[in-house]
C-alpha cells in the first residue's frame, strides 16, 4: 500500500505470506523479501516462544537478523483482538520511522482470513507491501487432487465458526465448500454434512504439506473427533 503522503526516508513493512507449512512451498519473491529485511516479527500464538511462522522461515532468514517474537491470541467471535494488534504496532513503528524494512511473517497467504490484515488497517500510514502465498486450501486441493473450481460452478471458504442457522443456507448451494478453522467445531460440522448427504463426498485434510499430513475420508471418521489445529473439510457437492 503506497500512501503518497509517507516520507522517503520511513521504511517499508513487508506482509510476507510463507505458504501452508513446508519451506519449500515458499515463493521466490517471498525468500528473497526476507533476505532483504533488517528485522523480522513473527507470531507467537500461545506467548511460550515458539512460532510455526519462524519455523518455517528460517531456513531463509540472514545470519544475525533481529527477530521480534509477538502474541496474538485466540479469540472467540468476530472481533479481533485489538489491543494485541496495537501492541504489536506499537513495536513496529520505531523500526519504520528509523527507515528500517520490517518484514512480518505470515501463516498460508497474509490476506486470506490472515492476522496481518489487522495490522495493514492500523499502519496503513506506512508503505506496505504484501508478497502473497498458497493458502492450506490451495495446497490440501492440490494434495487431494481435488479441484476448486470448474466452469460456473461457485467456490465457498466457510469458517466453521459460524452458527449452524449461518451455515445452512450455504450447504444448500452448489459448488466445492472447504470448511476452515474447525478446531471444536467438528461434530457440528460433521453432523450438518451428514444431514445434507454430502458425507460420502467430503475429506478431513488435517496438517497439509507438513510432515504428518493427512487425509481421511469423511464418512469414516469418529464424529466426536477431536481434529487438530491445521484442520480442514472438503465438501464436494
């Protein structure tokens, strides 16, 4: 985002997108970015220090580059939480008055249902640039061979967080649906697939492109099943 009112001598902040977990799904542009940066912000979902997003970068990251773990937690609902998301920009905004280029690291694609999105609309005094990514539905279409879309048939990403009354209406309609952040919402998830005979025609695709990826069909899982973190459901119907 280039704003004509920010001075040449402010530094750039880099929205770098890190594909859904193997290093070496990572872009070129992305790899190069991370190259350039003079220090690099991370997530740190639980606060104890460790970071999937630094993980997977680090193969990438210069020798002796500062990194700046941050917290975001997970909340509930459709807020995020903002006083996180002013912490975080509180820590950035000294590196960019200094004219440094400050690249965050993101999970999947920056702006697919992504944390940095929060963090463009508080800084969007600043130059951003954001280098996009594969999102784990890309990447777990990809694994299952499963195509997104065909012809005029529509595409849906539906968090599996909505209300089942939300829900509904979209199970109803055409087209391949992916089911995201399941988390403890499984059996509501499994019990509505199950109710419009879709059961046979979707796949729980949990961990994608990591090192214990895996997919099962749909119909043989426990529908009480406690699904991992990187979980999510195709419907193809």
């Amino acid at each position: 985002m280039n704003n004509p009112t920010t001075s040449n001598d402010q530094g750039i902040l880099y929205g770098i997108s890190l594909g859904p977990g193997a290093p070496d799904l990572l872009s070129l542009r992305a790899v190069k970015t991370i190259g350039q940066c003079d220090v690099i912000f991370a997530p740190s979902p639980k606060g104890d220090g460790n970071s999937l997003a630094l993980d997977i970068a680090r193969p990438f990251l210069p020798k002796n580059i500062p990194i700046k773990l941050f917290h975001l937690p997970m909340v509930k609902g459709l807020t995020p939480n903002k006083q996180a998301y002013q912490e975080v920009c509180t820590q950035i905004k000294p590196h960019l008055w200094n004219g440094q280029r400050v690249g965050v690291l993101c999970e999947g694609d920056a702006m697919f249902y992504g944390s940095f999105q929060y963090i463009v609309h508080i800084l969007q005094e600043f130059t951003i640039e954001i280098i996009p990514g594969i999102s784990s539905v890309q990447a777990a279409g990809a694994f299952l061979h499963y195509s997104l879309g065909s012809r005029n048939a529509p595409f849906m990403t539906i968090p599996a967080t909505l209300a089942e009354d939300e829900i509904r209406p979209l199970m109803a309609k055409p087209g391949v649906k992916v089911f995201i952040k399941i988390g403890n919402h499984f059996h509501k998830i499994y019990s509505l697939i199950k109710e419009y005979g879709y059961l046979n025609q979707s796949c729980l695709m949990t961990n994608v492109s990591m090192t214990d990826e895996d997919a099962l069909p749909l119909a043989v899982c426990d529908p009480f099943l406690k699904a991992p973190y990187f979980s999510l459901i195709f419907v193809c119907g």
